[in-house]
C-alpha cells in the first residue's frame, strides 16, 4: 500500500511539472538561482536594418543569417533610390522617428551611400561632388540622421560601403565611407568597415569567394555592383558577429584576407611565398616562388581547414592565367624554366 501511495505521489509530482513547463510557468533545475524559461518566453534582440537597394540586400542576408537561430527579429526598411546627398527626394532624417515610434529595437543597422555620388543641393546653391561646399553640406546629412539614431537609445553599427568594381565609382565610396566613419565615431557610435571581407588576398575586387561549407560560390553579380545572396549572406554573418561582439577575423567569416594579429606575425616571421627548393648539378641550392601563389594563401589554406577546404581556397584565389590557377585549378604543371634541373626539353647528350 505504501509502496501504491508513493507511486502516485511520483507521478503526481511529474506531471505537475510537465504542466508547469507547457504553461511557461518557471520549474525549477538542478539550481535553485535558475529557473527553466520556457522557448517561446525568451527575449528576442530586436533588429533594425536601414538601408538603400545595397543595404536592402545586406538586411536580407542578415535576416537569413539571424534565422537560423532563435535570439533575434529582423525588421527591414529600405528605399533603393534613398540616400544622405539628397533629402529632397527621401529624408531619412525625417522618416526615421515615425518608423521608431512603432517599435522599440536593440540594434539599429545601417547602410546608406551607395546613392550619394552626385551633387548636393544646399539653398540655391549646388555643390559639386567631393567639393568643399559638398562636404560640409554631407557631414551636416549625415549628423542629422546620427542624432535622430542616438535619441532612440539603441545600438548603432553603421556598415561602410562595400568595393565595386569600377575605379572611380569604388573611389567615390570609399570618400564617402570615410566621412561616414568620422561622424559616426565622433557620435561614439559604432562604424564597422567590410571592405577587407569582400577584396582578394591581393586587394582587388572579389566576384567569388567562400561559402559557410568552404564551397567557392559567386558573390557578386557581373555589374561589379550588386550582391548575390551569398554575397548578403557572408556580410550578414560580419555584421552579426559585431552584433553578438564576436572578435572572430575576417579570415573566418570571408575570402578576404585575414588581418588577426597572429596572422600579421606569420607573415612576418616568415618568408613572403612559399620556396621550393631543390639541389642544382653544382651543389649549390636553387629556391623558387610559385607565381600566383601568395602568403595569404598559404595562412588562409594552413589556418586549420581540412585537406579538401584549403584546395578549395587555393583554387578560389588563384589569379587568373597564373601557374597556381593552372595547377590547383586544372592538374596542370608548369614547365619548369630552361636550364633548370628539372627541364627535361633538352635534348639528351649525344652518346660518345
């Protein structure tokens, strides 16, 4: 009987629990200081994402991003043709504390100036691109909108502007950028700059790069502008990463090279391209750097990937028309040069 009465207690005492844990009622665990909340009880981090059609996609791939967890609510607002040169045809400034006062939100992320190279119009005056007119007329856009994002109380990461491909366009933004960051800096807000993660080992504009399983995929489309969603994707993760304080390199989230201070010592404890060395008829030793290959590719092929990975990188970032395209990319090796021991095109001596 005794042993009947404990039984039911058991059982009685479980599903009470079961009960309390549908209900969100806390429960508590192996500590006595922490309960169990239930899932749908936790506190998502509320995300704003402001931005033009770059920043649009970039809002994209950092709700794709953030999805895959259950910490945070991505909200988007965009206007493709909107900029900071012109609040005559969208005023960011004067929108924004209409789209705060429906929500409260944590992070505010912004990407803004892809839209900014042309003329400013100050009165009846029309300043010139990059003139001084032009500049002090842009930091003064730019402080209007800081103001309105430090009233909200929320955290501010403010994304530079990504490399294009075309010179002088790609010199217009980094200008731009570089204004950005002083307003942004001088607000004390945070200015997180993604060009590094979007170049090649060598600094040229990347069109492809690595995917999260180390895949080589297209990053930008043909236009040397636009992203594919890879391309959001990998900026997403960045920016979550700042997001979170993450102190993860770049050399972990893109193809573009690693600047972590430990890679800095490797490349500087140790030669620049790998030497291969090999003995000639003389005695003496003969080193040679394979074209196309360069110290960044061997940090970010040697940086803990797998076999299979660090093949697939070198392919990625071997230069077009080069001896390590040809090699990594096509199984093809180069013929060595002339008079080296290993050139097997000259004749053989003629037998006495």
């Amino acid at each position: 009987m005794r042993r009947l009465s404990a039984m039911a207690l058991a059982l009685l005492l479980a599903s009470t629990a079961s009960a309390a844990q549908s209900s969100g009622v806390p429960v508590m665990g192996s500590s006595a200081e922490e309960p169990m909340i239930a899932e749908s009880e936790k506190q998502l981090t509320q995300i704003l994402v402001l931005g033009d059609a770059i920043g649009g996609g970039m809002g994209a791939g950092l709700q794709r991003v953030a999805d895959a967890g259950v910490d945070y609510q991505v909200s988007m607002r965009f206007n493709e043709e909107s900029g900071l040169a012109r609040p005559e045809v969208y005023d960011w400034a004067a929108t924004l504390p209409k789209i705060l006062a429906s929500n409260p939100y944590d992070v505010i992320v912004v990407m803004i100036g892809a839209n900014d190279r042309q003329p400013i119009r100050a009165g009846e005056t029309r300043h010139a691109f990059g003139s001084e007119g032009w500049v002090e007329a842009y930091e003064a856009n730019v402080d209007a909108l800081l103001d309105v994002l430090a009233a909200s109380g929320a955290k501010v990461i403010w994304v530079s502007q990504p490399p294009m491909k075309d010179a002088d366009y790609d010199d217009a933004l980094k200008a731009v950028s570089a204004l950005q960051r002083n307003r942004v800096e001088a607000h004390g807000m945070t200015f997180l700059d993604i060009r590094g993660d979007l170049l090649n080992p060598d600094g040229s504009f990347a069109e492809t790069g690595l995917d999260e399983a180390g895949n080589t995929v297209r990053l930008r489309s043909r236009d040397g502008i636009t992203f594919f969603k890879a391309g959001n994707n990998l900026v997403g993760r960045t920016i979550l990463a700042a997001i979170e304080g993450d102190q993860r390199t770049a050399l972990e989230l893109s193809p573009g090279p690693g600047k972590s201070g430990k890679e800095q010592q490797a490349v500087q404890a140790g030669p620049q391209v790998p030497l291969f060395g090999q003995a000639l008829v003389d005695g003496g030793s003969y080193t040679v750097s394979p074209e196309g290959v360069t110290a960044n590719a061997i940090l970010l092929a040697a940086g803990g990937l797998d076999p299979q990975s660090a093949l697939k990188t070198l392919r990625n970032i071997a230069p077009q028309g080069s001896n390590a395209e040809r090699l990594f990319k096509r199984g093809e090796v180069a013929q060595a040069p002339r008079g080296r021991t290993d050139d097997f095109s000259a004749p053989p001596p003629a037998s006495p």
